[in-house]
C-alpha cells in the first residue's frame, strides 16, 4: 500500500503499491480477520507519507491493528525496509518521503476503549504502558493486549513545494493526505488563514537565503533577455537551459542567476542549508535516524528551491544530473 512518486504533471498515486508489479490487488480488512486472529482498528491513507513538491508525491496506507480471538500470544515477524531513512527521493526540489513505521504499543487501553464505545481513530488516541518501534527485521511476540500501527512510506516528491497551488494544498489537508503542521512548514499554507499565504511563502524564501550558505562558489551573474537565448530545454522546473556567446549554461527560470555551464554541477553554485529528518514528517520520529540529513539547495539570487537530499552527515554532494554539451 505504498505511494507512487510524484510526476511532473500530476501528483503521484496514492496508496498504489509496488511501482514493479503491472496489476495487484490489497485485500479488505475483513478478508485477514477471518484468516487470522486478528481485528483492525483502522485502515486509511496516512497524511505526510508522501513526499512534499509542487506535484506531491502519493502517500502510502496507515493500519491499526490488535490480537483478536487468539489462542495466547502470536508470533509477529517484521521483514521491513527504509526504516532509518526514506527511499523514495524527492526531484528537481522534491521532497523525499517519510520512512516506513512499525510500532508495538505494549498494554494498550484499545479493549477498554471498546467498552465505553471509543474507537480511536488515529495512533495518538492511544494510551499503552510501553511504545516499542521496530527495526526494519525483527521477531517479537504479539500480546493480547497490545496493539501494532504500520505505515507504509508514499513517493517523493517533484519541485519546489512553495510553488505548489495554495488551493491543492488546502484540499490536501481537507482530505487527510497532508497535516495541517506540513501545510504551513513545508508548503506555507496556513490552512486557518490561507489569505496570509502569499507573505508566509516570502518570509519563507527570505528564511532559506538567511539560513543558507555558499556550497562551494556563488557566480554573481544574472542573465539578461538580449544575452540569453533560451533552448526550450529545462531540468525539471529547477534549471533552464540555453547560450549566452554561443555558451550553453544553467540559469534559474524564475531570476535569471547563472549557474555556471551546462556541463557543471549546479549545486556547487548555489547555497545549501542542513536540516533535520523530523521536521519532514512527522512519521520520521519513529525511527529516521540522526545520521541522516536534509540538505536543500537554492537559487543563490531568490531560493528556488532546486535539489534536496537525504545524505549521512559527512557524505559528498549527489550528482543528481548531468547534460553533455552540443
């Protein structure tokens, strides 16, 4: 039940499975409850599993789940993946997604919960004597009791979330794919007062330029409209393509800053800020681990946001596109 990622056209598919497999089917709830003991809380679309971007990448399946008629304790095997950092990368300034979540909630008050007529309908109803989070492989015992929350990670996302259509945003949050937390730290939408938007999303791009610093060298160049002739070619909606003398360059589509020529890395050019996994989604406190960092890579000139990526501290930058020269 995964996410599909982001396209630059439209956003990736919600809750679509293995982008491998050309047909495949989830079964209902009620089809695993007569085949094992078990019931289910809830199953629905989790919010902020997909990855942030203009195109936002499809978010992936949340279950709640306890024991159910079971003859003592069970058996719970977890063969897992992308449990310490997401593996569905964002592109062209796309965000990635959220991990994978595998959650024990030891001596949970769910049967309690039954008999005053409250069904939780989300992990954060819950109160238990222990939260126990699962590695990635893992075998455990499945108590009476307690109760298993599994969220399976969406698909990263396409371009600079700040351009993304205040109106999608809102709907996003309407519909439960997207937090109303994510909506204004992510995509500067504040979903209580979406007509101060506009100057959040400002605040937001002066913030990146504050906090940001030179990766390796800023040019101090803007193309002008007689200097530059543009190809028609673009780098998603992060780069344009095009001559300057007869010199095929980079240059941000939004401010004209170059960054160097066609055959350079652009993110040498700009400047990058480091940030923490949590505050992506809030998915990621349950086991992205501090090893692992956002970088994210702007315009220089008026932070168009270009590339981000999930990288160990210490790691060099990712190459994430290369064009020949003609």
């Amino acid at each position: 039940g995964g996410g599909g990622g982001a396209r630059g056209f439209k956003d990736g598919p919600n809750t679509a499975g293995s982008p491998g497999s050309p047909a495949q089917a989830i079964a209902n709830v009620e089809t695993y409850e007569k085949a094992y003991p078990v019931l289910y809380i809830y199953r629905k679309q989790s919010p902020d599993t997909g990855g942030p971007g203009l195109t936002r990448g499809g978010v992936g399946l949340e279950s709640l789940v306890i024991p159910h008629l079971a003859e003592g304790d069970l058996d719970l095997t977890v063969l897992s993946h992308g449990a310490a950092q997401p593996e569905s990368r964002g592109l062209y300034g796309g965000f990635p997604a959220s991990i994978q979540v595998r959650v024990l909630f030891r001596e949970s008050d769910i049967s309690e919960s039954f008999r005053v007529g409250r069904i939780p309908s989300s992990f954060e109803e819950i109160n238990c004597a222990e939260v126990e989070v699962l590695a990635a492989k893992q075998r455990t015992k499945f108590h009476a009791t307690d109760a298993i929350l599994m969220v399976a990670a969406g698909g990263g996302g396409y371009g600079d979330p700040l351009q993304r259509s205040q109106d999608l945003v809102l709907q996003d949050v309407r519909s439960g794919l997207v937090s109303e937390q994510q909506a204004l730290s992510v995509y500067g939408v504040d979903p209580h007062q979406p007509e101060k938007s506009a100057a959040i999303r400002d605040l937001m791009r002066q913030e990146r330029l504050a906090s940001a610093n030179p990766t390796k060298h800023i040019r101090h160049e803007k193309i002008s409209k007689d200097e530059f002739v543009a190809s028609g070619s673009t780098v998603g909606l992060a780069l344009s393509v095009g001559t300057i003398n007869g010199a095929q360059v980079l240059a941000c589509p939004n401010c004209g800053y170059i960054y160097g020529n066609v055959a350079e890395d652009p993110k040498e050019s700009s400047i990058m800020r480091e940030s923490s996994t949590l505050g992506l989604s809030q998915w990621n406190k349950f086991g992205a681990s501090e090893d692992f960092v956002i970088r994210e890579f702007f315009c220089p000139e008026c932070a168009h946001l270009i590339s981000v990526e999930m990288r160990k501290k210490d790691d060099p930058l990712l190459l994430d596109t290369r064009l020949s020269t003609i």
